[in-house]
C-alpha cells in the first residue's frame, strides 16, 4: 500500500510540476517576461498527519509578510501542492544573488511563520545537510530547447509464447521486481 502511494504521489509530482510549466508560458505578464528565470527548484517534505488540517489552514491564511518577503527575494510562481501526506514546493528564482536572496528569507516575519509550520513538517530522510525540505533534481523543462542525440532510439518488440515454453518464460522472469509485477499485470503482460 505504501508502495503505491509513494508512486501516486511521485506521479502527482510529475503531472503538476509539467501542468505549472505549461501554465507559466499562458500566463507571463509583460513584466514577467522580462524577468529571467535562473533556477527552478521544487522540493518534498511531510506533513505530520495530526496537522495536515492545520497546515492547509494556515496556507490559505498565509502572513502577507512572508508574501511580501518571498517576492523581494526574487522568488515566483511559489507553490504548494499536498498528496497523501506528501508536500511538494516549486519556486523559480530570478535574481543574481541566491544565498543573499534566500538568507534574506529569514526576516522576523518569516521565522515567526516557521514557528507555527516547522513542527508541523517531517523532513524527509534522503535530504542533504543543512536542508529542511529535501530538494529535487531537475530533470526536464518544456521551455529549454533539449539537445538532440543521434544515439537515442526507441525501440519496440512484440512476442508471442510458444504453447509449452512457458516455463521457461517463468524462469527467465524470476528475479523480475516484485514491485513493478501488479503494475505489469495490470497492463497485461
């Protein structure tokens, strides 16, 4: 069961982080455009179970302090999004300081935020030192032009099993994962 929440939420992730790239490119103002995207960065943490009620509360009340901090440290299309106790957060930086931008973050107004969120949240196990929300890696951006690679293939083969050779198949298939066989099954395989 757990197995199939954490691959619905990363799924969830995926879906949401390309539907907010295609909505940035509708939805840019004149003013917007001229501001040059430098980095992206979306990143997970928990949320305690007995506070996720909380915690949604709180964000659709957030202090227009931290608002009004996290633009002036250059920070747009700040985003939460909440599956299965799991939060996502995306943000694009367009300054020329991040370190700067980000220390600046910590004003009076923001730490008193923490101070209510923080104990709320469960930092994952895999993020790196110093990291509260444990940030992911980019693998993909609709709106970078992707180099074009003269060895990438894509490949298909069809098979057919031949009646009385299906132990054999069995055998070559033993050490297939066992998470990825109701995934397999479902797809008729």
């Amino acid at each position: 069961m757990l197995q199939i929440q954490k691959k619905s939420a990363i799924i969830f992730i995926f879906i949401i982080f390309a539907l907010m790239i295609s909505a940035e490119k509708n939805s840019y103002t004149a003013n917007q455009e001229a501001e040059k995207i430098s980095k992206r960065v979306g990143s997970l943490i928990k949320v305690k179970p007995e506070y996720e009620e909380r915690y949604i509360i709180l964000h659709r009340h957030t202090f227009p302090g931290v608002l009004d901090r996290i633009r002036k440290s250059n920070i747009r299309n700040y985003s939460i999004f909440l599956l299965n106790g799991i939060l996502f957060s995306y943000y694009e930086y367009v300054g020329n300081d991040y370190d700067a931008d980000m220390k600046a973050i910590a004003d009076t107004v923001t730490r008193d935020w923490w101070k209510l969120t923080d104990p709320m949240q469960e930092p994952l196990p895999s993020r790196k030192e110093g990291e509260w929300w444990t940030e992911m890696q980019q693998l993909i951006c609709l709106d970078k032009k992707a180099k074009e690679s003269s060895s990438a293939q894509r490949i298909a083969i069809t098979a057919e099993v031949i009646p009385g050779k299906e132990g054999k198949l069995k055998e070559l298939c033993k050490n297939f994962p066992t998470e990825l066989e109701s995934e397999t099954n479902k797809e008729g395989f």
